[in-house]
C-alpha cells in the first residue's frame, strides 16, 4: 500500500488503491467525527471507521488520485470539533466461564487469577466500543486491564456461538453473529445483540459505552427464554 504525507491538519494521507484513500486519526473518535462529516458531505462513495483511521471511497471515473486527496485535506481541516459528551451506556449481562466461556480456565491458569477474580476485573470498570468489524456487527471493545492481556488462539475455531465474549490484545470482543473466529471465549451474553426485523440491526456501535456485568446459567437461560 502506497502512502504519502498530507497537510490537512498534520495527518497522514494513505494510497490504499484505485479509489480508496485512508487517513491516521488520534483515536476512534476522530475516526468517528470524520467519517460522519465525509458521508455528509455527499462526495464520497462510502467511509468506513477504524480505531484509530477513516477510508474513504470515491468514484475515480469522475475523480482522479489528487483531487480526491485534496478533498479528504481540506474534510479533515473542516470536520467539526469531536464532541465529548458521554454516549450511550450499554449494560451487558456476561455468563461466564462452563460451556459459555471454554477458555476461561486456561486463561485463569496462565494469568495466575482465580475464576472470581478474573470476573471481579472484567466487570469493574467501563469499556468503550472501539469500532465493529471482522464479522457484521463484531464489537471491538477498548480499555481491558493489562492484568488480562491474553494473545489469540494458535488455532481459530470453525464457529463461536453468537453472544460469545472474548478477550484478546488489550480488548474484548463480541461476536454479535455465530462465525468463526480465534479469539479465546470467556463467557457469553443472552443479549439480543442482532435484531434482522430492527431499522438498525445491531445494538452496539462504535463509540458505546460498555459495563458487563455476570449472570448464572440460570439467569442467562431465564433472560433467553424471557
């Protein structure tokens, strides 16, 4: 992928092909505020959001490399000030650990943590969603304790079931649709997380706020059925 710097506010620009071009952005709510303001601006196929970088297609039959180029210049010197009040909080029930979470207790062992203490670290504090990707709708969730860095599986698995919580690389994840995947499962949620029939199918969306908080078995299956 080629890249080159631009002056739009000190970013740099990347050459990602034909008609796609990508900014480097402080943080997921830079990336937020721009793709927003690109979309509204009518001039671009589609933006997509990452962590920490906005891409954004345009049509080069009208458009060549440089005018494009200009064009995210001058969006990102114009993209309103990113706003700071708190977002939406989203409260999610976790089962963890048993056949809802299968590698919590390899994870317990690696980290030295007890079952209760690992729970005790993962629900005590406030997480924010990072950006969705990967599968439709697979929430990245920031800010996990240092003391639960855990790296991927060495092998993914065929199919994680919807709902699954894992943990990975400083973030949590939730694989909001059943696929495959290589991140190591600590519990799962009974959450409606995905709603096909809704107007906006997904509950979680970048920049969420995210608490978890633990529920038993029976509790996961009462909320289920509830």
């Amino acid at each position: 992928m080629a890249s080159n710097d631009a002056d739009g506010a000190g970013k740099r620009i990347f050459d990602c092909g034909d008609d796609l071009i990508a900014v480097e952005l402080e943080d997921t709510r830079a990336s937020q505020a721009l793709a927003d303001h690109l979309r509204n601006s009518g001039q671009w196929i589609e933006c997509v959001a990452g962590i920490a970088s906005c891409v954004a297609q345009f049509d080069n039959a009208n458009v060549n490399l440089a005018e494009a180029r200009q064009r995210l210049s001058s969006a990102i010197d114009d993209v309103p000030a990113v706003r700071t009040e708190e977002s939406e909080l989203v409260e999610v029930p976790v089962c963890y650990g048993g056949s809802y979470g299968p590698d919590l207790g390899d994870i317990c062992e690696q980290l030295d943590l007890s079952r209760d203490e690992f729970i005790n670290l993962h629900t005590s504090r406030e997480y924010r969603v990072d950006m969705l990707g990967f599968t439709p709708g697979f929430a990245f969730i920031g800010g996990l304790d240092d003391a639960l860095n855990v790296p991927r599986r060495p092998e993914p698995r065929v199919r994680v079931e919807a709902g699954s919580v894992g943990i990975a690389g400083g973030r949590t994840g939730i694989y909001t649709l059943s696929g495959p995947g290589g991140w190591p499962i600590v519990g799962r949620t009974p959450a409606r997380l995905f709603d096909a029939a809704a107007r906006d199918p997904f509950r979680l969306h970048a920049g969420m706020r995210v608490r978890f908080f633990a529920v038993s078995p029976d509790e996961f299956d009462a909320m289920v059925s509830g």
